[in-house]
C-alpha cells in the first residue's frame, strides 16, 4: 500500500474496498456505511476503485448495499461505464441497474458506449491511456466451466479482451436481433470456443431457437473452413441443449438431421460437438455411426460413443455391448471415465457389465473408481461391498457431492428391508 493510501484507511469501508474484502464490505454497509463513499486518493466513489481492480464481488455488494452505479462522475462516465470498459462482461454485469435497461437516453447510451467498447484492441487502450510502449501482461480469467477471457496489464492497468461478449449479451437482453454474421464476426476475433466472446455468440444464436438461425448454421456446416464449422456446430448445439431445457417440442428430432454432417466430418473438434448434439436427440442411424466411431483416435470421440448406441428394454445389442466393453478398458482415461459414467445410469443387466464395473473400482482415477462402485451398487452387485474400499479418502479439492460416495450405504439399506420384509 502506497503512502497516500494511509489516511482513507480511517474509513473501514475505503479500507475493506480496497483489501477485496466482499464480505467485510456488506457487513458495514449493513451497519449503516455510505455506499457512495468517496475513495480519498482519487476522490472517486470506492465503486469505482473496485472497478478498476477487477473485483466483481466487491463491485456487487456495494451495488446491493445502496452504491449509485449511474452516479455521473467529473469526466463525464458513470461507474457502470466504467465497468463496461473493463472488458469484463460478469463484472459490468455485476453493476448494471434495471433502470439502465429501460427505453431511453441511459440505455442508449449504455448500448452506444458497450458498442464502441466492442471494438477496441485493449492492448492499444493500454498503451494509449499508459503512454508506455508494452507489451502488456497477460493472464487467463474463467469460471468453473473453464470459460473466461484473457486480462491484459500495463503500467498498473487492466483491461480484459471480452468487450464484445458483453454487447452481445446486452442486444439479448434488449431484445435486438443481431444478424448472425455479426455475431459470427465477432466471435472469430476470439477464435476459441472457450472464450467468452465467442460463447456469448454461439448462445446467444443458439437461444433463438429459429429456423433461420438452424439453416444459417447448418449451411456453415458445408464451409470447407474447419473453424467456421467449429462455430456452426456449436450454435446448433447450443440451439438443441436450449430446446431441451426449455421442453419444447420446436426443434424435435431435428438433431438427426446432422448425422450426414456428422458422417462427413473430418475435424475432431468440430465433431466432438456434433456428437455431443446427436445425443440429446438419439434414434435411427446412430447406433451405427455409434460404431464406427468405436476406434476413432480421437479419445473425445470414443468417449461419445456409449450414448449413441441404441438400447431396448433387453440392453444392449450383442455389437453394443462389445463397443462398450472395450471402451470401458480404453487406453485413455478419460474415456475410460466416460463409459463408466454412462454405465452409472444403464440399467441393463448384462453380467459383463458387472465384471467390467469391478475392473474399472481399480482405475488409477478416483472419479472412475467412485463411479464404478456406484455402478455394481445400482445393480445391487454385492461386489460393491467389499470394493468400496478402493475409493480411497477424497483427493484434496474434491467435492463430495461431486461423487456417489454413499451408493454403498443405499445397497446394504435395501438389502436390509428386504430381509426385514422377509
């Protein structure tokens, strides 16, 4: 902390802003502190300082502790302005007041400044406000789907790269239709799906649930540019995981219709997603697409193939059935961990199920070994018992709701009523 910072400490609210101290920033505001306290180093309200900083809880609780984000400041910005110019979509989003949405000077200007925004290098803004010649530093910002953008530093200053996420977010929300090569444009300035630019851009189309949209899509689908069809791809499968959440019927068995795409796809990571949405819509054609897919070198692939696979009130096909055997013993593990998953839910009764579940409670990966014994339990396996024990305690970091830890206890529960039931 820099000398000029001592005699604001005096506020305990300047104090805990600065320290990114969230929860010490609502404590005192419900005592009664002012939210629109002024930092005294800038003279700024402290809402500002948390900009600056990136702090997005911080930002929050003063918002929802009384902190006035459309305050006009003395060089003509507001703090929600400000936080737009961040380039860090969750924390503008953090500030934006309902009132800032409503038809309007305040809304036309939050959406004439978020589009200008949209195109601004950050890089060059740094320097620019800097005078210093970079290059910046770089570092990667994601939440725990592992999508996120990158934050760039100079000189002691920050801005994120997802200016535009935060536009098309906001043209959602207000209920502009965007064209689709637009969006398009935009998320091809940040060429990975894991980005929140790009993201923003395939969900938000994918929303729309319209047949423009789908045709749009499925047409780049032909594109012999493998990053345009990436884009395609995911747009449809945001489009079939929207329907599916919604529970419409709107674009029922649609999702069949990319199995020709499917079948002359070429790019693993293209096909990864196609995959991904022919199993929100499984029928006829892809068990045995399922199939060939079974050696695909792409582990992803492999790891698909159990939901394609049909499956009647008997199990699975004898062919099936050998797929899932073999991918259950696959060289990788995360395909390994995907088909004991699948089998978690599977309810057939084949005994090889059973002595392939048993092999998978000694993988070298407590995620498998957990949901292996979850699985012989399910199928009150009694074998389940006395593999319990390869779980092993909870690997640091580990969530225990992520795992079936207690499918065990459940087994010798019911094993217990029927004997008491006699």
């Amino acid at each position: 902390m820099g000398t000029g910072d001592t005699d604001t400490d005096a506020d305990p609210l300047v104090a805990a802003v600065r320290r990114g101290d969230a929860d010490q920033v609502e404590d005192l505001l419900a005592a009664g502190a002012d939210p629109d306290a002024a930092d005294g180093t800038t003279g700024l309200p402290v809402l500002c300082r948390a900009i600056s900083a990136h702090d997005q809880p911080v930002a929050e609780a003063l918002v929802q502790g009384g902190a006035d984000p459309l305050r006009r400041l003395p060089d003509g910005t507001t703090p929600l302005l400000r936080a737009v110019e961040t380039g860090s979509p969750g924390l503008a989003w953090a500030v934006v007041p309902e009132t800032a949405l409503y038809p309007g000077p305040l809304r036309e200007e939050l959406l004439d400044h978020a589009r200008r925004q949209a195109v601004t290098d950050p890089e060059t803004e740094l320097r620019r406000r800097t005078g210093l010649p970079g290059p910046a530093a770089r570092t990667r910002q994601e939440d725990e789907s592992g999508c996120g953008h990158e934050r760039r530093t100079l000189g002691g200053l920050t801005l994120g790269d997802a200016h535009a996420a935060f536009l098309t977010a906001l043209e959602a929300r207000l209920r502009l239709r965007t064209p689709f090569a637009d969006l398009l444009a935009r998320a091809l300035t940040r060429p990975d799906r894991h980005h929140e630019v790009w993201a923003e851009s395939a969900s938000v189309l994918g929303a729309r649930l319209d047949d423009d949209t789908w045709a749009e899509a499925t047409r780049l689908g032909h594109d012999p540019d493998p990053l345009l069809r990436l884009f395609a791809a995911d747009v449809v499968l945001s489009t079939i995981i929207e329907d599916a959440q919604r529970h419409e019927p709107a674009l029922q068995g649609r999702a069949l219709t990319l199995l020709p795409w499917a079948e002359r796809e070429r790019d693993p990571d293209v096909l990864d997603l196609l995959l991904n949405g022919l199993t929100w819509r499984n029928g006829p054609g892809t068990d045995a697409f399922g199939l060939a897919c079974r050696t695909h070198p792409d582990p992803r692939i492999r790891s698909w193939v159990p939901e394609l696979l049909d499956c009647d009130e008997d199990g699975l096909r004898p062919q099936g059935l050998a797929a899932v055997l073999t991918l259950a013993r696959d060289p990788d593990p995360d395909v390994r961990g995907h088909v004991c998953f699948w089998l978690w839910h599977y309810s057939g009764s084949e005994p090889e199920i059973g002595d392939v579940l048993v092999e998978l409670t000694h993988d070298e990966r407590q995620y498998t070994r957990a949901h292996a014994v979850a699985a012989l339990a399910r199928r009150d396996d009694p074998r389940c018992v006395a593999a319990e024990h390869r779980i092993g305690p909870l690997e640091p970091g580990t969530d225990v709701d992520a795992l079936p830890v207690t499918a065990v206890w459940w087994y010798q529960r019911r094993q217990q009523e029927q004997k008491d039931h006699g």
